[in-house]
C-alpha cells in the first residue's frame, strides 16, 4: 500500500502542476453549473400570440387582457387573419387567437361560443405547453364569466351556464414553485462530475504514453493494480470535491432544497465515481493518442447523458431505449440526486439503485485492471 501512497503523491504533484487540469477540476464544474442550469431550461415563456377580435366586445377584450396579463404570453393585436397568418410563417407568432364576431352574444345567449386557437406546431414542446396554457386561462375565464352572467339569467336558465360541480384544488410537492432550475440543478451536478472524470481519467493515462513518462512506470515491478488505484485515487478524492463545489453552487445560487442526507450524496459519489473512472482508464487502453481516447469517451458520453433522463424522462424513450438505459451510469446517478436532494429518499428508497452501481463499479474497474498491458 505505501507503493500505491507514492503513486498517488506523484499523481497529485503532476496534477497541480499543469494548470490546464486544475481548471477543467475547479472551475469548470461552477461555470458549466451556472451556464446549463440557467441555458438547460424547457419553461416556455414571452411567446408570441396574436388575437384576431372580431367581436370588439367588452368581453373579447378581457379575455385578450387576462391573457396578457400573464407571464406567458405577449400580445399583439392584428385585423384580419392574414395578417396573423403572415406573422406565423415568418415566425413572429407562436400562437393565433381568434376571437369570431358576436362572441360575446352567443356566450351571454347560449352559454358558449367558439374560439380558434392555432399553434405553431415546428416546435413541439413549446406549441404543446403555449396551447396548454392558453386553454387553463381560457379555462379560468370561462367559470369567471359564468359566475358573472349566472345570477342574471335566472329567470330563463341554461344547464350549460352553471358552476361547476367540483372543484379541484392541487398542490405541488418537492419543488412548490414550478422552478425549473430546481429539477435541473441536482441532476447537471451528478453530469457534470461524470463527464469531467471520465474524460481526464482518459486523457490523463494516455498523454503520458504520447510523451513517455508511463514507460518509465511500466519498467519497474509494479503491480497492475497498484498502478491503476495510483492513477484513480487522486481522480476519486478530486470527485468529492467537485461535488462539495457543485452543492456549494446549487444551495448559494440557486437556493436548491436538500433534504435528504448529504452524507449519503457523498456515499454515493464515493461509490458512482469508480464507475466512470474504470471507463476513462478502460478506454485509455485501447487508445494510442489523445484525440482518440477523446473521442472514443465522447461517443460514450453524448449517449449517456442524452438518455439518461437529465432532458427527457427515460418514461418517455421506446422501450427497447429503456432497456438499453439500464447500461447507463450516468442515469442512476441523476435520478439519485434528485430522489435524495429533492424528495429526501433514505438510503432503503435507492438501495437497488446503490447496489447497481456497486456492481457496474467493480465491473469496470475489474476490465480495466484485465485489459492493461504493461508495454515496455
């Protein structure tokens, strides 16, 4: 073991000499946190929505005004709807309202009215959620209207003007606000630890073969083991702390809620980290430069984080996609993070997630130290 302490001092020493690396360890997690936490962000708000009132009635124009009033939408009135038309196709309308003439007749008359509501649909997600908000304004306008007209008409009363029979309240736990940085936040965190250690761990074993410092290692009667927990000791201990950065960033800038236990955060850090670097130091041995073992960990990488339920719910993937995930690091360690920090799970609620990545830990780790060849 004391062979393997002197390994690990030559690998801090080599470490904080190149100030490149140093950088990419303590900086880069707090810019990449503050950059894709703020960029990472599918909260759709200011679209553009463009109201044909053909009615001109008082209650078109409230309508118009309640939809404006929220965060969501920007209004922009038009004349016809050409005019509309035209400013979809040149893309500066999201949304068309269009409000038909005598609607405010047909609504007090016969307790309801038409309205055309058009999205531009090339981008889905954000027509999907103008079009949903739209329809709860609509929808709240709607009871407030016929709370409005109700006691005035009972003298001839329509079954289609009337309260509604349930009322639905709702509340919303582990994130109360709807902030959206507070689903995203812990789960960049565990990305962005993963993504780091896996690419140095890669980079850093295979630049010392370009320039011939490993051969001097490979000479002496070191064991492979000893020389693979030299080189990933310093990698793992490093991990921890870009992780105390990473919370550090979350709790001061973006106020995350950590309720559960960040003793079991640093657990599992301690035990996800051997994941990644058995992949950085496997992939090292099969490269012979550092642009290779660079792009043989990113094609790994961009398939991990893309599935791994950081940007779409791996709920939503095929399943044969879902069953491929399972392979995917990187998606346990996501959705550990935000069971633990967000809903405050204990350790027997992500226990199968723990041991599973135990397992692919020392399942890496064990290829690794098979596949290195000492090459004299």
């Amino acid at each position: 073991m004391r062979t393997v302490l002197f390994l690990v001092q030559k690998e801090f020493l080599q470490i904080f000499r190149n100030k490149t690396m140093l950088i990419l360890l303590l900086v880069m997690p707090v810019i990449q946190t503050l950059l894709l936490s703020f960029a990472a962000n599918y909260e759709v708000k200011d679209l553009a929505l463009a109201v044909v009132d053909q009615d001109h009635s008082p209650t078109s124009q409230q309508l118009a005004a309640k939809l404006g009033a929220s965060a969501y939408f920007r209004i922009n009135q038009v004349a016809t709807t050409a005019t509309a038309d035209h400013l979809m196709a040149d893309d500066r309308a999201d949304l068309i309202l269009e409000i038909p003439a005598n609607f405010e007749r047909n609504l007090v008359r016969d307790g309801q009215a038409p309205l055309l509501l058009e999205a531009n649909a090339i981008n889905a997600t954000k027509a999907g959620l103008g079009m949903a908000y739209a329809g709860n304004i609509i929808h709240d306008f709607n009871l407030e209207f016929a709370e409005k007209w109700v006691p005035r008409l009972t003298l001839s009363p329509n079954p289609q003007i009337t309260n509604p029979p349930i009322n639905v309240t709702y509340s919303n736990w582990y994130n109360p606000r709807l902030d959206y940085k507070t689903f995203m936040v812990p789960g960049i965190l565990g990305e962005i630890v993963a993504l780091i250690i896996c690419f140095l761990t890669a980079l850093n074993i295979v630049r010392e073969r370009e320039i011939g410092t490993i051969e001097q290692l490979n000479v002496t009667p070191l064991k492979k083991w000893q020389f693979i927990l030299g080189k990933l000791l310093p990698f793992w201990l490093l991990s921890l702390v870009m992780m105390t950065i990473g919370l550090t960033v979350g709790k001061l800038v973006f106020d995350i809620p950590m309720l559960g236990s960040l003793g079991l955060v640093f657990v599992y850090t301690a035990v996800f980290t051997p994941c990644m670097l058995g992949l950085g130091f496997l992939i090292s041995n099969f490269s012979d430069s550092q642009q290779q073992a660079m792009f043989t960990a990113w094609f790994f990488l961009i398939i991990f984080i893309l599935m791994c339920g950081l940007f779409t719910p791996v709920t939503s993937m095929p399943e044969w996609a879902q069953v491929l995930n399972r392979m995917n690091p990187i998606a346990y360690f996501v959705e550990f993070m935000r069971l633990v920090l967000l809903k405050g799970a204990g350790f027997e609620d992500i226990k199968t997630n723990f041991y599973t990545v135990l397992g692919y830990a020392t399942a890496a780790n064990a290829l690794a130290v098979w596949t290195y060849r000492k090459r004299a």
